[in-house]
C-alpha cells in the first residue's frame, strides 16, 4: 500500500522553487496521475504546492509510479506552455541513476532502440524494434557489485519506460525489482530520477537540482566498487 506525504511531507520534498517552477523529489510508490485502480496520487496532493499563487502547479512531465526523484511542476500557464516546448525539443537534461542486473558491454554508449506500445489483455508494455519511435539514452559504468552494475542514463528522448525498456533490450541488463521489463526479482525498483537540468531562460544559468538517493537504493550502492 502506498503512503501518502501529507502536505507538511510534501513541501519538504521540494527541490527548487521559484516564480515559474517547481522541481520536487518525488517519493516511489506514489502515481502521478490517477486512474481507475489509482485513486492515491501526486495530481490530487498538489494544492499543499500552491505556495500563494491561487492556483495548484501542474505536472510539466511525468515519471513511473515506482521511480523516485526529480519531477518538474510548472505553476502557471505560460511556464507550463514554455516546459512543453522545451521538453519537446529535447532540451530538458535529465540524469537517471539504476542497479541493474549483469554488466552491460564497456563502461560507457549510447542506446538506439525505437519503443511502441503493445496492448493485451493483461495490460500494456513498451517493446523495442523496427516500426516504434524513435529512442537514444547515454549510459555510463559508474561501480560494480555481486553481479549486478550501477549505471547512469541519460535519455535523449522522452518515451514512456523508455530508460527500464533500455537496459532490459537494449544492454540485457534489466533494472532490478522491475515487475515488467526485468525478472521479476522481489524488492523495489532500483531507478532514481537523479538530476533535471532546465534552461528556462535564454540569458540565465539553467534551473537544476539533484534528488537524494532513496534508502534502499543507497544501501546497494554502498556495496558496490
């Protein structure tokens, strides 16, 4: 079952704030959108994000259920409108941080796998392969444990589970506690949305922060080399 912050567990959970955005360090377990089996989510928390404007931020982007880390909050129309072109763009950097199983081949590359969504009766996947669009991520060997590998990812493009499709097909090292992409290994899914870097303004620093490693993804890096 999933725990809900409370508006005072919420607000401490922010990263970065300003007129225009907030970045939150978003805990796992939590939806960001609700559905018919998600009736606990970020989008119904929001008004303890309000900070005095009058109106709740809105999600800029999104990340999976079970990913921690930075998810960007955009407060106004105009900011929303300027973070949906600038993701669009792929200009938006963000910095992903996973224990997968196995190792990957060399210490560093670059992914290309197109992702499409196929549909079945139990559910929806993403699956890589000729006739999906178009997918890079960039990854890099940063330790290494009892045969697992502490990787960070960057992709280049934003589809959906496109970082847990990657390291499942397209290194063959899937994400560990991934109930859909990786073995099935008990335990949570080892991926953290680590860092977002935004150049809101043309003639300013880029709006960035860095989310804390969650505990139980914390205590497998410690043991790695």
């Amino acid at each position: 079952m999933t725990t809900v912050p409370t508006a005072a567990e919420l607000q401490a959970r922010v990263l970065y704030r300003d007129s225009n955005l907030i970045i939150l360090d978003k805990p796992a377990g939590l939806a960001v959108h609700g559905g018919p089996r998600t009736d606990q989510h970020l989008e119904g928390l929001l008004e303890a994000l309000c900070f005095g404007l009058a109106r709740p931020p809105r999600l800029a982007h999104r990340i999976d259920r079970d990913t921690a880390g930075c998810l960007v909050l955009a407060r106004h129309d105009k900011a929303l409108a300027r973070m949906g072109r600038l993701f669009a763009a792929g200009r938006v950097t963000k910095t992903y941080w996973a224990v997968v199983a196995g190792r990957p081949p060399g210490l560093a590359g670059r992914i290309d796998l197109p992702l499409q969504k196929v549909s079945n009766r139990q559910g929806w996947r993403m699956v890589g392969g000729a006739g999906g669009k178009a997918a890079a991520t960039e990854w890099r060997l940063r330790g290494l444990g009892d045969g697992i590998a502490w990787l960070e990812l960057s992709p280049l493009s934003g589809r959906t589970h496109q970082v847990r499709v990657h390291c499942a097909a397209g290194l063959g090292c899937p994400i560990l506690g991934d109930p859909v992409y990786g073995s099935g290994a008990a335990g949570p899914l080892q991926l953290l949305a680590r860092a977002v870097s935004i150049p809101y303004w043309a003639d300013r620093p880029p709006v960035a922060a860095v989310a804390g490693v969650p505990p139980p993804m914390q205590e497998v890096l410690d043991r790695m080399t």
